[in-house]
C-alpha cells in the first residue's frame, strides 16, 4: 500500500536539501525509493519504485483474498446443508 499510494514529497525535499542537514534527512520518508545517486556536477537522480506494478499486486492479493473468502463461504453453506439433511430438517 505505501508503494502504490505513499507521498513522494520528502523525495522532492531531498533534492533541495542542504548535505549537511543530515537530521531532517534522517526523519524523512524515503520508503518509494528505488535508487539515488549523484552525479560527478553535484546533480541528484531519483528513481522511484513502479506504483503501477504495486497497484497490480494489490488487485491481484484482493482478488486471491476474495476467492478465498467466496470458496470458504461456499464450504459453509455446503456443510450446513449436508447438516440439515443428515438431521433430517432439509
């Protein structure tokens, strides 16, 4: 969930930061990132990880969830009524 709708700003803050405010460095949130680097002109590249793949896992783990829970409830009502049929209530 936080790949697929975490905030980038911290990010953004970063590209502005100062190099030697490292403690407003260390409280930011940098969980969307994939990779940084700087380049040899003081120059910093982010790269960020993909939120359409991770909004893809999601749906996918949704759709697994609900299949689950529709086979399970499947189950019960197929137990049930092998139950009501076995006490002779059908």
């Amino acid at each position: 969930m936080r790949l697929a709708f975490g905030c980038v700003s911290d990010a953004i803050r970063l590209l502005y930061c100062d190099q030697s405010d490292e403690k407003s460095i260390e409280n930011m949130d940098l969980f969307n990132i994939s990779e940084i680097k700087r380049k040899k002109g003081g120059d910093i590249e982010i790269k960020f990880f993909d939120r359409l793949k991770a909004l893809e896992k999601l749906q996918q783990l949704c759709d697994e969830k609900d299949a689950l829970t529709g086979a399970s409830l499947y189950s019960a009502i197929a137990q049930s009524a092998c139950a009501l049929k076995e006490d002779g209530l059908e």
